[in-house]
C-alpha cells in the first residue's frame, strides 16, 4: 500500500450533503475569529464535529435474504411488537419492531435492511419529539419505505428527533435496491424503525450498539454464514 492509500484510508468520506454545512461552520469560525480567538477556537471544533457527524463510512455487509441488517448507527431502543405507521398500508395487525436511535455523535447516512423492490414511500409531516420516546413513531415527523423483501414486506421509517429537522430520501418507489444501500440521512439526531413481518427473529437487545449496514438485527429461518459485501 502506497503512502497515499494510507492517508486516503486514514480519513473517513463526507455525505456530499454535508459540506455546505461544514462550510457554514467554518465561515462562521473565521468571522468569529476576526473578534476573538476563543470563539474562532470553538468554531473550528465544531466545524470539525459537522464533518464528523456526516462521515459515509464503507461497510462490509452480510448478503443473505435470511438476515436483516441494521439501517443505522446507534442504540437498540426498542425490540417488540408494533403497528407500523397507518401511511405505509401494513394493515392494524402487529409487527416485530426494531429501533435504532442515533444521537448526535452517531453517522446518520441510513442504509437498506434488506433486499428487495421499493413498493411505497409515504413522508408525513408531525412533531419532533426526543426519538427516545416510544410515542415519536407515531407522532414525530418520519418517512416511510416499504420493501417487498424475499421474506415479505419489510418497512424502514426514517424519524426526525428533537434536534433533527430535515429527513432526505435517496431512493425512489418502483425500484430494486440492494442490502446495506444507502437510502437517506437524518440530520443532527434520529431514530429509525424496522418493521418485519411474520418469521423473523430479533437477533439484538435493548441498549445493544449497532452498526448500519453490518450489525445483524433479526433472521428469518435458520443459521449459516453469510457472504459479504463491501458497501
């Protein structure tokens, strides 16, 4: 490996969206700084914490129709049964839910749980609660994926949090979309819910880190060792 890989390597990607942000940040660090070098010092390391909580790892993520991967960094805060947001068209019936609550220090670039065809992409306007709470699923600002997966429809619901304001979306309904894709970021703090069906098994506790894109958050049928792939 060359000295440029290595420094290549070295350094964690940028989301292309976060950069205007970065650049807000450090603008106002040296506008601050022409008045005093505390404020420009406190601009600078938060201009450095903007380009960290847009950071785009890769991941090397198991491929096999059997597990579902978590679609986010974070903190198991919920594993359990649950009706799935009314908008997504899953029916009143009750639906093994996993939730995955980012904080501020968490990479929130969201990727696909599962393989399949997007059916169905529905936003809703609501509240920004603290993701935290069980209540957010139903009442905080969120957008919705349905993914007709090998195992059946599988819902991944992006949730806007206290400090979150803006959910985007980088798929589009009718097309097929790969395990561990990306399809979204929330900024600045999150949940994001997984809803599946019939036959899955939690593989994750309550408190329990995951990691998007690599940590296996539930299993349909039996154990065998998956292939991977880089993301």
């Amino acid at each position: 490996m060359s000295i440029q890989d290595s420094i290549r390597n070295a350094f964690v990607p940028v989301h292309r969206e976060g950069w205007p942000f970065i650049a807000a940040f450090a603008g106002a660090s040296i506008i601050l700084g022409v008045f005093s070098t505390s404020l420009f010092w406190i601009g600078a390391i938060l201009t450095l914490w903007c380009a960290y909580f847009f950071r785009d790892p890769e991941r090397v993520t198991p491929v096999d129709d059997r597990l579902v991967i978590s679609p986010a960094d974070g903190i198991v805060s919920a594993v359990g049964p649950a009706v799935p947001p009314r908008e997504l068209g899953l029916g009143d019936t009750e639906m093994l839910r996993i939730s995955v609550f980012m904080n501020v220090f968490s990479c929130h670039v969201n990727r696909a749980p599962v393989r399949g065809r997007i059916s169905r992409i529905e936003h809703r306007a609501g509240k920004f609660l603290n993701a935290e709470l069980d209540k957010a699923s139903q009442e905080n600002e969120r957008n919705g994926l349905v993914i007709d997966s090998p195992n059946g429809p599988v819902a991944t619901v992006q949730i806007a949090g206290l400090v979150a304001r803006r959910i985007l979306c980088f798929v589009e309904e009718a097309t097929n979309i790969s395990v561990g894709d990306r399809i979204g970021l929330i900024r600045f703090g999150s949940r994001v819910d997984v809803f599946l069906p019939a036959g899955a098994v939690a593989k994750v506790f309550h408190g329990q880190t995951a990691v998007a894109g690599e940590t296996v958050l539930a299993e349909f049928g039996g154990i065998a060792t998956p292939l991977m792939r880089v993301t």
